[in-house]
C-alpha cells in the first residue's frame, strides 16, 4: 500500500524524521486549510489522526484552522470524534440549495449545519477537551468590506483583491487578523505577525459565532456581527488572510506542525489562490509536514478530481448526483488514513517524507 497519500517536510522537519520517524507527542502543533468541500478529501485521514494516532495523549495539541479547517477541527475536538467527523460528512454531504441560493439561504444552511455537528453537548466538549486546544481565525472587517451593502461591498473586496496583487501586506488595510483561542493555554502563535491582530478568549457565549464568522464567505454569506467578547464589528472567512496558514508557528526546534491538506501546494491567503509566484515564508514552513493526497489518488477520483465549491454549479438541480460523487471519494479516501497510519508505525516514513518545496 503506497502512493496514495504524499508526505512532505520543512527544513527542520525533514531530518527529525528521516533520523527517527514521527511520533504524537512530536507533533506541537495541526493545522489545516480553508477550502469548503476540498476538506471532505480528508475525512478519513483526520480519522485515522485524531481517533487512533492521538488516542493516548496527554500533551497539549494546538489546532489552528480557518473556515472549513476551523469547523472540522471543531469535529475532532469533540468526546467521541468519529462521531463528529461522521455527523460533520454526512452534513457537509447533504447540503442543498434552490437554483439561485441567496445569501440568507447559505447563512441559514450553515447554522443549522453547524447547530447539527455540535450537537447540545459540542461546544463544553471542545472547550474542555483533554489535551486539544482549539483556536480558530477570523477577520475583522474595515471600510467597505465591513458592509453587507452589495454597493459598498464588492468594491471593496475588489479593491482589497487587487491591493493584494501589489502585495499582500496591503490586506491590513481592510481587514484585522482575529485568532480566537482557548483560553487555557496560550498557543505558540499567539503573537504571530505579518497583520494587525486581536486574541480573543473563546467561550461557551462565542463559540459558535466564532465558527461561524470563520467560514462567512464575503458576497456569499451574510456578514457575523459583534461576536461576545470582540470588539464591535464585521467578522468573515479568516480565508482572506488565512487561507492556507502562513504564519510563525512556533519557534521550537524539535516539534512538528502537522498539516493535512488537500494538495500540494500552500497558498497564502484567498486572493492568492491565481498568484503562482505568492508562496508562503520558508521560515514558517520550517517545522511542517505537509500530508497531501498524491496526484495519482485524485486521477483515480470520480471526475478526476477532489470535490470543490463549483459543484454546487456543476451539479445544480441534481443533488442527487453530487451527493454520490462525493460519498464515492470520501470513500476512496479511507485509502490516506491506512496509509499514514502504516507509515507512521512501521517507521517508512523516513524513507517516504521529501523536502517541501520553497
């Protein structure tokens, strides 16, 4: 069994595990992309992580995610996550919109999405969780973006978009990184730079206006107002700046940021995802083991692909068949959770991690 899922290392990373393997308590840190249904590829392999390889730990784990990242990390932080993860797939699966969704009727989808995967008990579980500490990102919004006005609105997130191109610094201009953190520990990232920031302590009154701030698509969805405990405003997809998380993970030099990601590249923030030469800082990328799903494995996939937000168009009108698409390649994907599981105890992991791109 091999080939299926690819694993690839940073600087520091790379030799820890060529020396020795991977271990649990290496890993410091996991984090995770922003992407909507692109998660649903690693459904399994979080699984396989998070019920079985983390089963015994004691030592603090740090998640750290935006938007879909942040409420699948939300899944495994639950008493029993198996269950999460399934009730958060079946869920994710089983969304279904008119011919013209508008933005209340994706915002009120994903409420009662949310409502179901957390169930009445989710929200004590994840703040109270043994060993895993959850933190999630968010932006505050500025000037026109901060408007559900499409009048004001799209100009600005035009505008914000094409700031970026210049660079990507200039995204401090419209929106303020928020990283919503438990409390009960510090993360190592707390301080993280690059973007104007603002820590706030996650409780059971913000939890989940925090999830879902996470996830709010600009234009998509509608706008999450004055979240219990932050400063007034407009809160969005933590993608904007976020996307795939380029940030200071942590300054140790003998712990592991574990990455789960549906591909193989990481791509900064959401107005990254056509700028090939955006690419993150290789100093943050130090401690990473990236876990990709291999080219091999996506061309076996139905449509040669793994899911992805264009199926609601690409399927518009028949549910039926989007619904059987994806349940057949998150079916496939049990395949990348046998497969890191084998690695990582038979120790072949030394021999199949390779140097991550800079």
């Amino acid at each position: 069994m091999s080939g299926n899922l690819s694993f690839l290392a940073g600087r520091k990373a790379l030799p820890m595990i060529r020396e020795g393997g991977l271990h649990p308590d290496q890993v410091k840190i996991v984090t995770g992309a922003a992407g909507g249904p692109k998660c649903l590829i690693l459904n399994h392999l979080d699984g396989a992580i998070f019920s079985n390889w983390f089963e015994d730990r004691e030592k603090s784990l740090f998640l750290l995610g935006s938007s879909a990242a942040a409420w699948r990390f939300a899944s495994v932080s639950q008493k029993r996550p198996l269950d999460a993860i399934d009730r958060f797939r079946t869920t994710y699966v089983h969304q279904h919109y008119s011919l013209k969704p508008s933005r209340e009727e994706i915002t009120g989808e994903s409420i009662a999405f949310l409502d179901t995967f957390l169930g009445e008990t989710g929200v004590d579980e994840i703040l109270n969780h043994p060993y895993i500490r959850l933190n999630i990102m968010s932006v505050r919004c500025r000037g026109l973006t901060a408007s559900d006005w499409m009048g004001s609105l799209l100009p600005g997130i035009l505008i914000a978009a094409l700031s970026n191109v210049i660079s990507r610094k200039s995204l401090g201009l419209f929106f303020e990184r928020t990283l919503l953190y438990n409390q009960r520990e510090i993360p190592p990232f707390f301080s993280m730079n690059g973007f104007p920031i603002r820590q706030v302590p996650l409780t059971e009154k913000n939890l989940r206006q925090a999830l879902l701030a996470s996830g709010s698509i600009p234009v998509a969805m509608s706008r999450v107002t004055d979240i219990p405990g932050a400063r007034k405003g407009t809160y969005r997809d933590g993608g904007v700046i976020d996307y795939h998380m380029d940030i200071p993970f942590t300054n140790d030099d003998d712990s592991i940021v574990l990455f789960p990601h549906y591909m193989n590249r990481v791509i900064p923030g959401w107005f990254d995802k056509k700028l090939s030469w955006r690419k993150p800082s290789s100093s943050n990328m130090e401690n990473v083991l990236l876990l990709h799903p291999s080219e091999e494995f996506i061309k076996r996939l139905p449509y040669g692909k793994i899911p992805d937000r264009n199926d609601f168009k690409r399927f518009s009108g028949r549910d039926n068949e989007r619904m059987d698409y994806w349940n057949r390649a998150i079916k496939e994907s049990e395949l990348l959770g046998e497969e890191f599981l084998d690695a990582v105890e038979s120790g072949k992991i030394r021999e199949l991690v390779r140097p991550l791109p800079e």
